[in-house]
C-alpha cells in the first residue's frame, strides 16, 4: 500500500464520523466507500521482477496503445506507450537495471492520456536511465485525472530492475523510448503488469543478445 492511500481514507473516515455524528449515520456511507477506493486504488503488490538479460519490464499496470518507430533528434527508437486507467495500479517501477542521468520534469497541458499527442504536449516526468550498455527513456505523463507525478529518485542514483521509483495519481500513460534493435516482446492491445511484463529485449552494446526472448512466455 502506498502511503498516500492511508493519508486519504483517514481523512475520509474522519469525515464519514464527522458527518454520521453531525447529521444521519446514512451520510457516512458515502465517505467510507470513498475511503475504501483510495484503500484499493493507492495498492502496491509485490511483483516476481524478470532476470533475463537485456529485459525492459512495464514501468507500470496497463494496457499497450502504441509501438512504434520514432525519431528523436537523429536517433531511431523504439516508442512503447501504456495507458493506466482509474483501476490499475498507478506505482511506477524502473524499466531498466541502471543509472538516472537526467531527470526534467514538463509542464504542459492534462488531455486524454489515450490521445496521441499527450506524449508531447501533456505534463510529464522525462527520466533517462543508463545501464547495459543501453540508454532508455521513460516518460510518466499526466492525464485528464492526474494532477500529481511523483518521482523519488535523484540524477545519480543506481536503480534495479523492477524498482518501485514513484506514481501518477489517478488515470494517465507512460511511456518508454529504447534502441530501434531491441526485440519486441509485445503488441497494441497486450495487458502488462509494471514490474513483471516484459516489453522488449536489448541487445548489449557491441554485441547480441543471449537472452530466452523466443522462447519464454511472456509475464502477465
């Protein structure tokens, strides 16, 4: 459970005796149900984290909306986008085993996160993590809803693989951009889970990659 879940059914359970003392118990029902959704939304379940070498795993809960080749700048790369919707769990998890180079935080607008142009134009946490001999980016947008990205980890700092490393608040979108060489393990339409789900396979710097990327089932 993420802390912030406590910090709002408190809240609302405070209210829901306020009220219930105040007027009729009936008008406490409706905080308490309240609090019992922060409870439930604000959950944290552990995860069994891939070991396979060169594995990107879900920076989060969701459901895949977009694959496909960018261009930034003159890199080619591979864009992964995932939408989190109001029922998924909303704790972001380090796609990569790496170090955080650079951390810069966006304003911006809060449309739609299934809207193609979020990516650009929504509010955002852009983190950029190195490691493997690779570079990945790993963007936390903002959606209609959210209106708080949290990103604990400073430039610097060493994280694993699977690593809680902060959330979005209510429905928004993630996305991930790596090296247009990796060997894709998903597709639009495909469920993943942060953390667990293996998006793609990198190959290392120089050489290729030994991984079971054919052959391991993909984690749900």
């Amino acid at each position: 459970m993420v802390r912030d879940g406590y910090f709002y059914a408190l809240g609302l359970i405070a209210a829901a005796i306020l009220l219930g003392w105040l007027t009729r118990p009936a008008w406490a029902i409706i905080p308490c149900l309240l609090a019992l959704f922060f409870l439930w939304f604000f959950r944290d379940p552990e995860r069994a984290i891939p070991q396979d070498e060169g594995a990107v795993v879900s920076p989060g809960d969701g459901k895949v909306t977009d694959v496909s080749t960018v261009m930034v700048g003159n890199e080619k790369l591979i864009r992964v986008s995932i939408f989190l919707s109001v029922f998924d769990v909303h704790v972001n998890r380090s796609p990569v085993a790496g170090v955080v180079s650079n951390v810069r935080y966006q304003r911006g607008k809060f449309l739609n996160a299934m809207n193609t142009v979020s990516a650009e134009k929504n509010e955002q946490n852009i983190v950029t993590v190195e490691g493997e001999g690779q570079k990945v980016i790993f963007k936390q947008i903002a959606g209609l809803l959210a209106r708080r990205i949290v990103f604990t980890p400073k430039v610097g700092d060493r994280l694993q693989r699977g690593q809680r490393v902060g959330l979005i608040k209510f429905g928004s979108r993630v996305d991930l951009l790596f090296d247009a060489s990796a060997h894709m393990n998903v597709k639009v339409g495909d469920r993943v889970k942060g953390g667990a789900s293996v998006l793609a396979y990198l190959l290392p710097q120089g050489g290729l990659a030994t991984t079971s990327a054919q052959t391991t089932e993909r984690a749900r």
